[in-house]
C-alpha cells in the first residue's frame, strides 16, 4: 500500500513539474537529524543523513545519499549508502517537493555484552552484516532564502537478506538544504 501511494506521488511530481517556471538549480546538498525505527524489531534509532543532488533537468536529478543511526540500549548502529533518481517539483519560490528512489547497501552491526563470571568477565559478542537495500522517499524543502533552506522528509527502506527474514525501517528527517547554480 505503502509502495502504490508513494509511485502516485512520484507519477504527479513527473507530469506535473514541467509546467511550473522556478528557476531550475545545478546541485543541492543536505545535512538532516535522522529517527529510523526498525518495524521488524522495534527498534529506534537517531542518527544523521547527508546528501547531494545534481539536478539533470527541471524535474531529473542524480541523488547520492550516506547515512549513519544508532540505538545505544542494544548497542547497534546502521549505516546506508544509497544512490538513484530524485523528482522535483520546481513550481514555486518558498517551497520545492521532492520524491526520491534509492538504491545501494545498508551495513547493520550490533554487539551485545555476554558475562561470562570470574575471572573472565563480559565480552562483547559482535555480528555484523551488509544488505542490499531500496529506498523510496518524499519531503519537501522550504526555502528561507534563494539559497538556503529546511528540509523535512520521509523514507521507507527495505533491506533484502539472504535467510528471509528481510528489515523494513521508517525514517524520518529533519536538517538543512542549500543549493548552487542554475540550470
């Protein structure tokens, strides 16, 4: 369901942006707060993104996005490396919606303490892991200047693993954006 709303919007950003006039820009760039909550575990994380953006035409642009999460009470981290294309919607000065697919690998690592007594004590048993994994998303960016702005968003990851057991995360962000140059 979730997969089916997300193309519509998708579909209404690419039919939809041509018609607007707003002044097309060469690159944007993204830093933004990040909560994932792991939906298979129930697990809630707080991190950060990082992005750039290199707009292809008035709606195309080449998106490359790095990410980092962390729950401390399990001691696990994530950390995603994603790529693809990004629609927006260029229709006005004070705000831009955008829609994203991505696509690369997400690399989870969790260690738990074992204790095992005097005299050995605790060690932290490790396991680590790296997943293919797709990424759609949409958020819109306010623009409080011609250059710099807020951007708010929200994903859906899926991570693929090999023994069937596959991770759905939700994610949302909040940071800022600026932007360089025209089109």
């Amino acid at each position: 369901m979730i997969f089916r709303l997300f193309m519509i919007f998708l579909l209404c950003f690419v039919f939809t942006s041509t018609l607007f006039g707003q002044i097309t820009p060469a690159f944007e760039g993204s830093l933004s707060y990040s909560f994932l909550r792991e939906t298979t575990t129930n697990v809630n994380r707080h991190g950060w993104i990082g992005s750039a953006a290199g707009n292809v035409n008035e709606w195309l642009g080449v998106k490359g996005e790095i990410g980092g999460s962390y729950a401390d009470f399990v001691n696990s981290s994530v950390y995603s490396f994603l790529a693809g294309p990004q629609f927006s919607a260029f229709k006005s000065e004070g705000m831009t919606p955008w829609g994203h697919f991505l696509f690369g690998v997400a690399r989870s690592k969790r260690s738990v303490p074992i204790f095992f007594g005097p005299p050995v004590g605790t060690v932290l048993g490790t396991a680590s892991e790296t997943n293919f994994a797709i990424q759609p998303g949409v958020g819109v960016d306010f623009w409080m200047g011609s250059n710099f702005g807020i951007r708010l968003g929200a994903d859906y990851r899926h991570s693929f693993r090999g023994d069937l057991r596959d991770l759905n995360y939700g994610q949302l962000h909040a940071g800022i954006v600026f932007r360089v140059g025209e089109k």
